[in-house]
C-alpha cells in the first residue's frame, strides 16, 4: 500500500512530477491506489483552497477514513507524543492490516517526522519511480 502524507498530498496538488507520473500510472493498474488520510487531505485542503479537488480528480487515488476505531488510536497517537493530527493518521495508515498483507510505504516531504520502523520515501529522492 502506498500512502501519502500531507506533503507528498501538497506536492501533487501543486503537479510534482514524478508523483503526477506515478498517480497516472496506478490509474491504468487496476487495483493500484494511493491512499490519503483523511486529515492529511484536511490539512492540505485548509493550507490550499482547491487542492483536495486538484488531488480527488485522479482516479488512483481514495482517501482512508477516520472511522471510530482509527480516530481512538490516532488521538492515542497524538497524546502519546507521535506528532500532530495527520502526521498520526498517516502513521496509523502505515500499520498492517488485514486486507492488505504487503508493506506499507509512506511517501512524504519529511522522513524526519516518523518514527524508526516506518517505511518512508522522500518524493524528491534519487531514484524514486526510476528518476536519477
């Protein structure tokens, strides 16, 4: 499962590149999505009126819910010091779960911001998708 943060969201609103290559091919992948946290989208869409609908119009992409269960363990998450709203709902998007048995790989702008364990990826890495 591939996830992207509030950066990685921000960054393919404003067209960055390699993740507007990516979004293009997932969506002739059936099956293939990237998932956005619901408040990575809210936070992005609070700092950039028009970049949620920018960002929904791919067809790859599907935003995760926060349902009952994620919102207790993201402000679990948030209480225990793991960082603010989205950067918690992203991390809980990164857990195994059952319906999907692969890593999760979470593309950001801040690899800093997540704890030891996750799997993050800068979009502007050397070699990201290929691209050195």
């Amino acid at each position: 499962m591939i996830i992207l943060d509030t950066g990685a969201t921000r960054a393919l609103a404003e067209g960055h590149r390699t993740l507007n290559l990516l979004a293009g091919n997932m969506a002739r992948t059936p099956g293939d999505l990237l998932r956005i946290p619901a408040l990575c989208l809210l936070r992005t869409e609070s700092e950039d009126a028009g970049a949620a609908q920018r960002v929904l119009s791919y067809s790859s992409i599907v935003v995760d819910p926060l349902d009952t269960i994620s919102s207790v363990t993201v402000g679990t998450m948030i209480r225990d010091g793991y960082g603010g709203a989205d950067i918690c709902h992203a991390l809980y998007c990164a857990l195994p779960r059952a319906e999907f048995t692969g890593m999760s790989i979470l593309l950001t702008t801040r690899e800093d911001a997540y704890p030891p364990g996750v799997a993050t990826v800068d979009i502007d890495s050397p070699g990201m998708l290929g691209f050195h």
